[in-house]
C-alpha cells in the first residue's frame, strides 16, 4: 500500500482552505492509503516562536482532525514533537541543503518580508539585504530558513508517495530534490519522490473573501470550521463585490471571481449556474448570493462544528488518539532512520 504523509500547522482553528485544500484529501485516501496524518507543531514555532499555549493549539487541530473525520483506526494521527526521529534526519538533509537554494525559496521570502516588516513591492534583493543588516541579524531565524528541510524530513521519513496539500504548497519541489539529493551524496535508491496529491484534476486554491488571494489564518480572512452560523454571515454578507457587470458574459473581475469559485467549492451544482446565469445576463443580486453562500457554508460547517465541540470535551479519548499515533509513527520513522544511520555510516539504534 502506498504511504501518504501531510501535516496542519497548530496556529489556529481549522479555516474552509485547510478543510478543503488538504483535509478533504485525507478523508478519501484513509479508506486506500497507508496514511500520516500529523499537527506541525514545530512548523508552528517558525512563525509562533512564543506560542501562548501549544499544547492547547495542538489539541484544537486533534479535535478539529476527529471531527471532520479523520479515523485513528484508519489513519496515523499524531503530533510531530513526539516523533524524534524526524529532527535526526531533519538534521542529515541540512547537512546537504544549500542555504542558497533555501535563501531562494519563495515562501522565505514571503514570510522573512513579513518579519522585517519590508512590503511586497520592495524589490527582490531587500529581503535578502535587510536580513544580514546588523541591526535584524536576529530576525530572521534558521528555523525559518530550513522550514523545507524540516518538511522534507516529515515526508520522506515514511517514504511518503503522495502528499495532498492545497495550491499554497510551494515547498514539496524542495522535498522531492532533498530526497533525490540524499540518494545521489550516499549512493542508494532509498528515499522515493514524494509528489502532490490533489483529488480532482488540479490542486484547490480556497480564496478569500475580501477581494483578492487565498484564504489564510494570517490573512485575517478565514472562514473557520467552528465559526457559527451568525459569524458565517457576517463575514460572507462583508464579501467584496461590486456594481455588477454591464455587458453580457463579461469576465469576472478577482473579487467577484472569489464568490463564484466559493459558491463552487461548497454549493450545489445548480445553485453555482443559477447565480451564474444571473451573473452573465447581468442580473446578478450579490445580496441574494452572498445569503445563499453564508447559508451553504452553514449547512456544511454546522455538523462538523458540533463534532468538534464533542472531542474537544473528551480529552482522555484525545490523549489516547495521540499516544497510539505517536507509537505507530515512531515505529515507521525509526525503521527508517535506522537504515538512514546505516547508509551514512552511523550505528543503527
Ligand atoms: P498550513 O497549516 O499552512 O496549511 C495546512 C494545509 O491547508 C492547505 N491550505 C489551503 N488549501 C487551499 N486553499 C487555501 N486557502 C489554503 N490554506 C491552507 C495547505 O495547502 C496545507 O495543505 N507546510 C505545511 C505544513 C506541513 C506539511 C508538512 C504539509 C509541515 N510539514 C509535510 C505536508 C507535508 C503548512 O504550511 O500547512
């Protein structure tokens, strides 16, 4: 059976871009799979490097992982930090990973910009130069900078085939080359590329409802899992929209092209070409729209929220989700790593 590994970062609640982005995929490839299923909760300190309470947050993401279905007798559940073993070969894969080709790594840039505080618009060698100015030599963490090795490592310590993530994953080109890397310095076929996995024909991009780009917890535009049926609507009824179109069939422009691929993403089909039609024969009401889209959000958000409220008050049976996980997960990794130890010359465990 093929092994299929993802991860959810512990930073927050569950949003509709991480359900429908990677957790959805988890659902279906449980039944088929041999899978991995586990909550970044050293990713998180990346960006959190102070989190007010991890072990709550990881606890959030357990729930929120039981209740949208997640089968711990199906699935390996765990948490990354009780997985060791994946800081061992997190360490070799450093050992051969350029800081060049990290430096170069788009999401570092992204998120380095944002941590020194430089906007998008400065141009590409700010980052760059700002983070070996004396003054933010702290700023910018190696943590931060190795945040694909760290990956790689989640990945390939259960020489995962397929990861199903959403379209913001631009890290899995650098998990497949530190797995090809790692074979070619030792001279073996150990580690086979992992690849993205997307059901459908191509990877989801949730976007968000405030005019342009994805969802995000730090885009302050997620709609959560837990979020109830009043918080729902107001977010949805404060969706950018605009005048309407004035020709026939007009291209939509980004914010309205949102809605739509919303109403896509969680309405039914004839609801999606009912409000299309309307769109193209410029009859569109974005009030009526955005009623019915906060509406279809409730109706699929509102049965895994009560979940979620239920395992989050059962934390025996969550502890339990989490000890046989980490067992079983340690169990891969450390065969792994031992023959790992062996090809680079080390005693096995
Ligand atoms: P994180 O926590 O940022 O996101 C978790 C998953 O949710 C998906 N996602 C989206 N998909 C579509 N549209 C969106 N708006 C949207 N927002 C989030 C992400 O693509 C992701 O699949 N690097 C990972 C965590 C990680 C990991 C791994 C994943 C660490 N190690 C190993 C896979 C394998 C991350 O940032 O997750």
């Amino acid at each position: 059976m093929e092994t299929v590994v993802s991860g959810i970062r512990p930073t927050g609640n569950l949003h509709l871009g991480n359900y429908f982005g990677a957790v959805k995929s988890f659902l279906r490839m449980q039944d088929e799979y041999n899978c991995f299923f586990f909550i970044a909760d050293w990713h998180s300190l990346t960006t959190h490097p102070h989190p007010d309470n991890i072990r709550n947050s990881v606890k959030t993401i357990l729930s929120e992982y039981l209740a949208c279905g997640i089968d711990p007798e199906k699935a390996t559940i765990y948490i990354q930090s009780d997985v060791p073993e994946v800081v061992e070969l997190y360490l070799y894969l450093n050992m051969n990973a350029g800081i060049g080709e990290l430096m170069r790594t788009a999401s570092f840039k992204d998120k380095a910009r944002q941590q020194l505080h430089i906007s998008r618009e400065g141009c590409e060698g700010d980052v760059e130069k700002e983070i070996f100015n004396e003054g933010n030599k702290h700023s910018v963490s190696a943590g931060l900078l190795t945040y694909p090795t760290l990956m790689a490592a989640d990945i390939i310590i259960h020489k995962a085939l397929k990861v199903p993530v959403g379209k913001d994953q631009e890290n899995m080109e650098m998990a497949r080359r530190f797995a090809r890397r790692f074979n070619s310095t030792y001279g073996v076929d150990f580690f086979p590329e992992p690849a993205s996995f997307h059901l459908g024909d191509k990877s989801v991009k949730v976007p968000g409802l405030d005019g342009s780009g994805k969802m995000g917890k730090s885009e302050g535009n997620a709609i959560y899992l837990i979020d109830d049926e009043k918080t729902i609507k107001k977010k949805v009824m404060k969706a950018v929209s605009d005048a309407g179109p004035t020709e026939p069939n007009s291209v939509k422009p980004e914010p309205i092209a949102n809605l739509f691929t919303m109403m896509e993403i969680v309405s039914e089909k004839e609801t999606y070409d009912f409000f299309n039609e309307k769109y193209n024969n410029c009859e569109i009401r974005y009030g009526d729209m955005k009623k019915q889209l906060a509406e279809d959000i409730n109706k699929f958000c509102a049965p895994i929220r009560e979940r979620i409220l239920d395992m989050a008050a059962n934390t025996e049976y969550l502890d339990k989700v989490a000890r046989m996980g980490a067992e079983k997960a340690r169990e891969s990794a450390s065969k792994t790593l031992n023959e790992v130890r062996q090809i680079i010359g080390f005693r096995p465990y």
